[in-house]
C-alpha cells in the first residue's frame, strides 16, 4: 500500500494540540500570570507564522515585523480613542496600512534586486525610523504613553479584566494563519516562493515574475503582522513607540528559522518550544544576574544551529513517527493489525 503523507497525518496531532491548547485556560483559570505567558506564546507562534510566507518560503530574511506591528497597533489604538471605533474594526484597517506601507516599500527593494542581508538590513532600519518618526509624532502620543479607554463593553473594546478572551483569539488567529500557510504552500504562488528561496536568477529564467510573487509574499504577511499589532495594543492597554521593536522583529525570525525555514508547522514549533524556555528562563534567572537568562538562551540557539541546522520541526516530526510507531501505527499508516487482512 503507498505510504500515507506526512501532512494528511499530521492534522490528527495538531487537531489533538490545538484542543489541549483549548483547555488550557481551564487549567490555569485563577494565574493571570500563566495566561500572559500562553498568550504570548500564540502572539509570537502567529507572527513567526505568517513571517514563514515571506521568510521560510521566499527565502527573504524580512525583519519588519516590529514596523508592522506597530503600524496595526497605533492605527487601531488611534480609532478607539479618537473615534470610539472597535478594535475588530481597527485591527483590520491596521492591517491594511501596514499591506500599503509594506509595498511602498517592498515595490522599490524587490524591483532593484535587494535581498539577503542587504534586504535584512533595510527592513531593520525601516522599523527604527518609524519608532522616532512616532516619538516625535505628538499628536498620537509621542513619547508618553496613551492608554486605551476599557469602554462599557468589553467584547466592543476589546478591553479585558483577564487574558483568557485573548487568548481564544489569538487561538483561532493561529489555526487560520497556519491553514493559510498550508494552502499557499500548496499552491502555484507557494512553489514559485519556494523555487525563489532556492535560486532567484534560475527561477527567472522560467518566466516567473518574482518581484510579483515576492510582493504578494510581503502583503500577506504584512497584512497578518498589523492585524496582530492591534490586538497587541488592546491586551497591553496602551500605546508606545516602544511596540516598533527591532528585537521583536529579530526575535520572530529566530522562531521562523529554528522552526525550520519554509515549514508549516515549523514557526510553531519554535515557538512551544524556544518562547516558552526564554519566559522560564527569565523567571528563573533574571533575578539572579542581569542577562544571564539571554546568555543561556543564546547557547541553546547556538546547540540548535550546530546539530539541528534544518531547524528542529524534523526532529519532532521523527518523535511523531516513533510514537506512531509505538501505538501500533506502520510508515504507510495503518494499523499493525490491518497488515495481515
């Protein structure tokens, strides 16, 4: 019988973590602290996803996720204090102006061939200038911080006195950023993506237009990444300059490349993982010495990068088959018993 592929089988697990994810407000009901974390945990999951588009597909090492962030969460921030307009309809405008923004940009760079770390530098660059463009933008708060009104009803103004509705929407952000990385993946604009990540100039010379493929890449993922920003601002409850963070953006392609670059399941992963160890590890350690918990998180990115340099999504997926394995499951997937009708 022809062995059953990896990504019909994997649903079952991910259908199995994300209802465990489901419960998990259950378990943690009363420590606001541990719903912060887990909340964080999806925040960072979501954006590393949607970075995988144009990062793990495209092969193009974007680090301004922090610029649309910011752009989503000041944007709708801004229409909630100004005009009394909710977050659900805000974050989708964030969204938008972070989409035109992201072309403004990425029209110029991608139509000039600029890739690689000069492409990485400039995205870096752009989330700095935005940060003291808005500090020095008083009339959206400048440097001081703008709090976000709570409102009379909380599901209207997105303001909440605990984190568990947060942690819902973020929840379900993450499984259709994820079902979305699935179709592009599969579709004709996913391996034209991935065909550029490998060899652009080749990939050319077969007639695709990759300044087209690419742009399209960079509006999804700037689309996602403001949506994200203005929920960002609603669970923080105001709003800062402070949100266009170059480590945000450095740390969101970290989880995009440990996960393992161009896997759907891959930014996820990291993020279970790699998130979850940094949060400990600050917990545990920040009181202790000031940045030991950072010098402890880099060996074990650097231990990531010298055995697992394809990121460590193969390596679960190899402890998923062995489990399989273990509960009477073959390579073609079928039960043990089944092979001897």
């Amino acid at each position: 019988m022809k062995a059953q592929p990896f990504y019909k089988r994997l649903p079952i697990a991910l259908l199995l973590v994300i209802l465990a994810a489901a419960l998990v407000p259950l378990a943690f009901r009363s420590n606001q602290y541990a719903m912060v974390l887990v909340t964080t945990v999806l925040l960072f999951a979501v954006l590393a996803s949607a970075w995988n588009i144009i990062g793990g597909m495209a092969g193009q090492l974007d680090l301004a996720v922090g610029a649309y962030v910011g752009l989503g969460a000041f944007t709708a921030g801004t229409l909630l204090i100004r005009w009394n307009i909710t977050p659900w309809l805000g974050m989708i405008v964030g969204g938008f102006v972070a989409t035109g923004f992201a072309v403004l940009i990425g029209f110029p760079l991608f139509g000039f061939k600029i890739k690689e770390v000069w492409y990485a530098l400039t995205s870096s660059a752009l989330v700095e200038v935005l940060r003291v463009i808005f500090l020095m933008w008083n009339e959206v708060g400048g440097p001081t911080e703008v709090y976000l009104p709570a409102g009379t009803n909380p599901w209207y103004s997105l303001r909440f006195n605990t984190y568990t509705p947060y942690f819902y929407i973020m929840l379900v952000l993450l499984i259709l950023v994820i079902y979305l990385n699935h179709r592009i993946r599969n579709s004709r604009l996913g391996y034209s993506l991935l065909a550029l990540g490998e060899d652009e100039d080749a990939v050319e010379v077969l007639g695709v237009n990759s300044q087209a493929a690419k742009l399209k890449a960079l509006m999804i993922y700037a689309f996602i990444s403001g949506v994200v920003g203005g929920l960002y601002a609603c669970i923080y409850g105001f709003l800062h300059p402070s949100f266009f963070s170059t480590a945000m953006s450095t740390e969101i392609a970290i989880l995009g490349i440990v996960g393992g670059m161009g896997i759907t399941y891959g930014p996820l992963i990291a993020a279970i993982f790699l998130v979850s160890f940094r949060e400990f590890l600050r917990a545990s350690l920040g009181g202790q010495l000031e940045g030991l918990y950072l010098v402890v998180y880099a060996v074990l990115l650097i231990l990531i990068a010298m055995f697992q340099p394809r990121g460590i999504a193969p390596l679960v997926y190899r402890g998923y088959q062995k489990v399989l394995a273990l509960i009477g499951w073959r390579r073609h997937g079928q039960p043990a018993d089944a092979q001897s009708h």
